[in-house]
C-alpha cells in the first residue's frame, strides 16, 4: 500500500497551512505575481463556468450489499477500525463507447464507505490498489467528519482488481517485462517478452482487448454517477486516474462537478518524448533520495554507488525469490523505481538495498510483488497497465527504433533510463488505437483543480503542467517538492484541494507551494 496516499483524504480535513501556500508565476497563461502575501481563494482568472454545488443524490438504483469481511480479508492488513462499514455493489456499463457496436457489458465492483450524503469517487493509479481497496484503506485514515459529509466510493477500474482483471499475461513473462538490464543491451527481450503477452492477451481477452483505456473508462464513471443518482460526478484522481477524470470532462463537461486532479500524466501523443521526461522525474527524485538519506544518516551511504554495486552483484549472480523469481538487475532497479515513488516509504527502500546488498533481497523484491505475483484477490497489475496504457497510445517503435531510444535514455538517466524506455516496447504488438477521439480541453466544464509536483517520478512536472494547458478550466497549484503526487505530502496543496472540495473556493491560478 502506498500509505502516503492513504493518508491524504486526512490531511485533507486536518491541515491548515493555507498560510505557507504563496501565489507565483505559473507556466500557464494566466499569471499571479508572488508579493510575499497570502492572497486568498481568488481565482486567477474568472471561470466561464461556475463551480457547481455538492448535491445529493436523487432516486440512486445501486443495490450495496454488506462486503466486511471480503473487504478486510482483500486489505489483508490490520488497522481498519471496526467503526467502518464496507458495502459493495456491482456497476453495469457498456463494454464498448458510444456509436461503437455494443458487444457485451461490464459488471464493475464499487466501493462505499461512510455516511455523508454525498458520493466522492476516488480514482486511483491503474498500477496501484483497485479503487474498492484504496478507498477503504482511505477511509481508515479519515477523520469522522469526513465520511459525515462525503461517502468515499472506490470502483475496481474495468480490467483491475475485481472488475474482469486481465489476467491475462503468463507468469513466467512478467518478469522478462520488466527486466531490462539498467547498464547495457537492447531491449529485444523485452519485446520478445511483450509479443508472447500480447498473443496471450488477445486470446484471453478477446472482444475486451482494445476496451481496456482510459477513455472508456471516463465512461464507467458516467455509468456510476447516474447509478449513483448524482447530476454530477465529484471526484478525486491521482496519476492516471487524474487521466481517467481528464477525460471524463471532455466526454461529459455538463456532469462535471469538484474534481481534483493529482499528478496529471503528460497528455503528449508521442511517447517516447514524455517518458524522457518520465526518466528524468526519477533521476531527480534518485538525487531527492539521496539527499533524504544522507540527512537521516542511513546506513546506505551513497544510494547511486550502492544501487551501481548491487546491479553488479546481481548481474553476476542473480538468486531468486520464495517464488522462484530470478531477481536480476533490471528487476532490483524497478522495484527501486517503485519505492521512489513513495515518499513516505524511502526509509523502508533504503534499509531494503542495504539488505539486498549484503544478500537477502526480499524486502527489496516486496516492491516489485505487485506486478510478478498473481492472485484472484490480487491479480498483477502489469497486464492491466500494459493494456490501458497501450490502448491509450499510439506509438509503436521497431525493435532497432527501440534500441536507440534505450541507448539514449541510458546516457542521459544511468539509473532509470532503461526502466522507463521498456514500456514503449510492451506496447510494440499492441494493436493500434484506429477511432478517432475528441480534442482534448473539456470546454464547458467548471474550474478544476489541477495539482502538480515539482519531482515527480511517475508524472513530472511539465506533464502535468502541459495537461492543464489543455483544459480550458484548470486551475493549477504545484507542490516544489517530491514524490508522486502532492497531496497528503504538502499542506499547503492539501488545504487548498479540502476547501475546494467542502468549501467550494477556488485557489489562485498558478499557486506555489514550498517544499
């Protein structure tokens, strides 16, 4: 679990820092001048639309059914108070979008916890948790009048979780997809790796293969909300599940109602170009770590020298988990990438590399477990990745063409380039989106929020900040700090999107927030 952003829904009721938040230059159009003072909810610029009020919901048809003890069995960790109740219920929407032929349905689990009268969906990472169980670990951070006023509605994302999981990428080739070496060699094993995952996920997927995106998804929340009985759609998404509500306002502006966006990916339709900057979020926040670690004096010493080392080490001799998993460099550097990007965790990843240094890689290989290992209640999150994401583009490279994007991303990011270049060769026997998609920009929708990270290693930056530029509407406040998303880490950004959310004030266009 990624406890720091468990932790932020909490800190969204908890923290008061609106007074260290300071209006600065924005990158967007619309520019507030920093004068060292505290300038309030005025928003930057006057929206043509008019942030919506809560509501609540009218005639709902969702039928929720006790879920306890499937619920805390999935969570699978102590903690969960008795005090919360989970219930459960099943979304039905159309497999396809609009216009398309309808081939089949979807039957989606949902999520609801608390008593407030109105629903906020939390979407999440379509690498992280299933929404059901990110929303009940959410809750159990929650103070009590959070979930008086909001009922937190988690949905396993279609082919995630409970929702259909794709399951469909053979175990032995999960590890070969994420194993390119960090310092040398082309990616021509990834690709095999990514070919006999495609074949098999063609077959086992079939009709469902190429409905597995982003944008059908923004579709299952409008499925949701009307199942909700809710004129609008409030919601919260982090990562890529701020993409699944970025695409939500273009298809549906009119439903649109608060939204916070957390870490919106880079909107660029060439990949290549936004993972390099992908890499270079990583290396930073690498650099972040370091830092961290050398401020805390942890017993790792120097993270770059020991992570060269431990490659090294493995290279030479790579053992294998409990589960008969070679762990090899490539493995070792993405399960670093994972831990990176969970601020709250770098205490936890430094002790594992000093532990996998001296030969016992299992905390270490603890950070990669969510993608090699494969269960009903928990299925890998790599076939649904692999799936969304390359529904969602439409870049696919050679295998010569891959081999120089590595190269070159190994001289600019020793690290990570080779980490993050791999996953333009998982979507190389993807077929390629063919129906056209609206331009992107959501006009007609209310104000959004749109929050940024300086250091970001999964959604740096300029990617967020190039979303935004899209939509007509946003409303941007960036975090100079580090870690994959902002809130929950900076109160300033927490306490702007809780009184954007309860309160309904707008934040200034362009605020910084101190790390």
């Amino acid at each position: 679990m990624r406890r720091r952003r468990t932790r932020l829904l909490a800190a969204l009721f908890t923290l008061t820092a609106a007074a260290s938040c300071a209006a600065g230059p924005s990158v967007r159009p619309a520019l507030v001048e920093n004068d060292g003072k505290t300038t309030g909810a005025t928003p930057a610029r006057t929206p043509g639309v008019p942030l919506p009020p809560l509501g609540e919901p009218q005639s709902p048809t969702l039928k929720w059914a006790d879920c306890d003890d499937d619920t805390r069995q999935r969570i699978g960790t102590p903690g969960v108070p008795d005090t919360l109740h989970f219930t459960c219920a099943r979304v039905t929407a159309p497999l396809d979008a609009p216009g398309e032929p309808r081939r089949s349905v979807v039957r989606l689990l949902a999520l609801k916890v608390g008593s407030g009268p109105v629903p906020l969906v939390v979407v999440n990472d379509v690498d992280g948790d299933p929404g059901t169980v990110y929303a009940a670990r959410l809750a159990a951070t929650l103070p009590p009048a959070f979930l008086e006023k909001f009922s937190l509605i988690g949905l396993d994302r279609r082919g995630t979780g409970l929702s259909g999981a794709a399951q469909c990428v053979p175990a032995d080739i999960r590890h070969d997809l994420v194993d390119a070496d960090p310092a040398q060699g082309g990616l021509g094993d990834v690709l095999d790796a990514a070919r006999k995952a495609g074949q098999q996920c063609a077959i086992e997927l079939d009709d469902s293969q190429t409905a597995l995106d982003s944008w059908r998804s923004a579709g299952d929340l409008d499925e949701l909300r009307k199942q909700l009985g809710m004129e609008r759609l409030h919601a919260l998404g982090h990562g890529d599940g701020s993409k699944v509500l970025a695409e939500y306002a273009v298809r549906f502006p009119g439903q649109v109602g608060r939204m916070v966006l957390d870490g919106v990916p880079d909107p660029g339709t060439d990949t290549a170009a936004v993972l390099d900057a992908v890499a270079a979020g990583a290396q930073s926040t690498l650099d972040a770590f370091a830092a961290d670690c050398a401020a805390r004096h942890c017993a790792l010493g120097d993270p770059k020298a020991a992570l060269s080392a431990l490659t090294d080490q493995l290279r030479r001799t790579p053992p294998s988990t409990d589960e008969d998993v070679v762990f090899g460099p490539g493995v070792a550097m993405y399960a670093v990438y994972t831990g990176l990007s969970q601020r709250s965790r770098w205490p936890e990843l430094a002790d594992a590399i000093t532990a996998a240094r001296a030969g016992d890689i299992g905390p270490l290989s603890a950070f990669a477990a969510p993608v090699l290992h494969d269960t009903r209640a928990q299925p890998s999150r790599i076939d649904a990745t692999i799936a969304t994401r390359c529904n969602d583009s439409q870049t696919r490279l050679s295998a010569d063409q891959l081999d120089q994007v590595v190269a070159g991303m190994r001289g600019k990011y020793p690290q990570f380039g080779a980490v993050i270049a791999q996953q333009l060769a998982w979507c190389g026997p993807w077929p390629v989106r063919t129906e056209p998609l609206p331009a992107p920009g959501a006009p007609g929708a209310p104000p959004i929020l749109v929050a940024a990270t300086a250091t970001d290693p999964i959604t740096p930056q300029v990617g967020s900040t190039r979303a935004a530029d899209q939509m007509p509407s946003a409303v941007t406040i960036t975090w100079q700090g580090t870690g994959h998303g902002a809130l929950g880490a900076s109160s300033c950004v927490t306490d702007a999107a809780r009184a954007f959310l309860v309160d309904g004030k707008i934040p200034a266009d362009g605020t910084l927030c101190p790390a």
